[in-house]
C-alpha cells in the first residue's frame, strides 16, 4: 500500500495558499497555531513528515514512504501541496522546500525558511553549522535510546527561548520516542546530516524570505552573508528575544513577517 503523508486543511481555499513543512521529528500539531492564524487570511496546508505523527497506528506501521531520500520525498510533498503556494519549512522542512523550490520552481510560488540552514553540519568551507563529532554524538544517542536523544533534542532546541521551560514541557508532549517511527529518525537524521541546498540558494528562481531567533543555538544566522543569488537575493528577518520556534515562543510579533512577505509578492 502507497504511504500517504497526513495532512489538514485550514482556510478557504480559493485564497493565496501556503505549504507548511515541519522539522526532523516534529508533529505537524506544532506548527497547528500558526496554520490557523494565517488561514484567517489564507489557505493553509499542514502535513507532516514520514513517519511523524501523533496517530500510534501510524508509527507502529513500517510503511513510511521513500524512507528520507530526497528526491522521493520531494515528489511526495509536491502531490500533498496545493497548486501555486508559498512554501513554508521549519528547520529540516526549510531545508527540503529549498530543494523543492529551486529544482520545481513551477511548482512553488515563494519561499519562507524558519528557523533553518543551507546544511546543517560543517563541511569544506562551511563553519557555520554544528561540528560532525556533535551531531554523529547525537545520532547515535537516538539510535541507542530515543527517549534520551528526543528529551535531549527538545533541550537543544529550546534553549535560549525567554520561556524555555515551558516550551520543553509543551514540546515533550509532541516530541518523544512514540510520535516518530524508528526509520523515520534515522531516516530523517541521515538526510539532515547530508542535505546541502546552498547551490539551491544560490540558483533559486522565487522571492525568499528566511526568518530567525536571535537566540537559536542550532542555526546560525550569518550564514546568509557566505550565500549570494544574484536574481533573487535573500530576504531575512531576525527576531530578537525568540529561538528555534518563534511561531510558538511569539506568534503575535512572528506574524506579521509571514504576511508582509506573501502579500509583498
């Protein structure tokens, strides 16, 4: 049986649509309350990732899809989006909609990154991400024991969030070792570790805007001075006070960079 990605519907669909792609291991039910905010002005589809979800029928189930590779994953989330929609990814999902965006432009109306990187760990001229030792330290974690490596993963991210504790509480119960088949983690980490879209940027053909927390301690921010797209130069928006999450730290003040952005083009 084909593996179908789930998905809600949020808004009236004869409006301007927007695509929202969650992060590694993260429950579209996290980015819900910014779905429903901007659906009050759009048309909004939520989906989540292989294997993530809050539907234990679901994980329990080995059938999650073209198991993270990129180019399988990207005609997956091509046939759940609407037609002509701004993309929206957070983390790994901005890192996902900048390959789709800038190899099926036609099929991508803009970009909005949150929270996300052109590659996530350090390579050959590429500092600004996290050292390899960390991340395979931490890969291997959430292969031995994820419950250690999701709780440990919620920590990271919220870290430097003015109201971290109680984002880690709501987080934990989204994010925890029943909402994420097995495959799907490792699946997701393998191409977190390998994913490199900075050619992607670089060549992208629709406007962008990459929005950041000014506290996020797993993605720098200045890496968008080391990227340079001639056609379409790179939008940002950096927001202080605010880390990994901002829809969620500050939905209020995140807004309003969204919708100037999509009613701008």
């Amino acid at each position: 049986m084909r593996y179908t990605l789930e998905k809600e519907c949020f808004g009236d669909a004869k409006k301007q649509a927007i695509f929202l792609v969650p992060g590694w291991a993260m429950p579209k039910e996290c980015l819900r309350p910014m779905a429903q905010k901007l659906s009050e002005n759009y048309y909004v589809v939520l989906i989540n990732l292989p294997g993530v979800s809050l539907s234990s029928e679901l994980i329990d189930s080995k059938l999650i899809g073209p198991n993270y590779d990129i180019d399988a994953l990207s005609e997956q989330l091509i046939t759940a989006a609407p037609e002509e929609a701004f993309w929206v990814g957070w983390s790994l999902g901005g890192m996902i909609a900048t390959y789709v965006a800038a190899r099926r432009s036609s099929k991508v109306k803009g970009l909005i990154t949150i929270a996300s990187t052109p590659a996530f760990v350090q390579k050959d001229g590429w500092d600004v991400a996290m050292p390899n030792s960390v991340y395979d330290e931490f890969s291997k974690l959430v292969a031995t024991d994820p419950k250690a490596g999701l709780k440990r993963f919620v920590a990271l991210q919220t870290a430097g969030a003015e109201n971290a504790s109680e984002l880690r509480q709501q987080l934990s119960n989204w994010v925890n070792e029943k909402t994420s088949n097995p495959i799907a983690l490792s699946g997701g980490l393998r191409l977190l570790k390998s994913l490199d879209v900075r050619r992607e940027l670089e060549i992208l053909d629709v406007p962008s805007l990459h929005v950041f927390g000014a506290n996020d301690e797993l993605v720098d921010s200045t890496w968008l001075k080391y990227i340079n797209n001639e056609l379409y130069p790179l939008n940002s928006v950096v927001l202080d006070g605010m880390s990994h999450q901002p829809f969620m730290e500050n939905l209020t003040d995140f807004i309003p960079h969204i919708t100037q952005f999509i009613n701008g083009h």
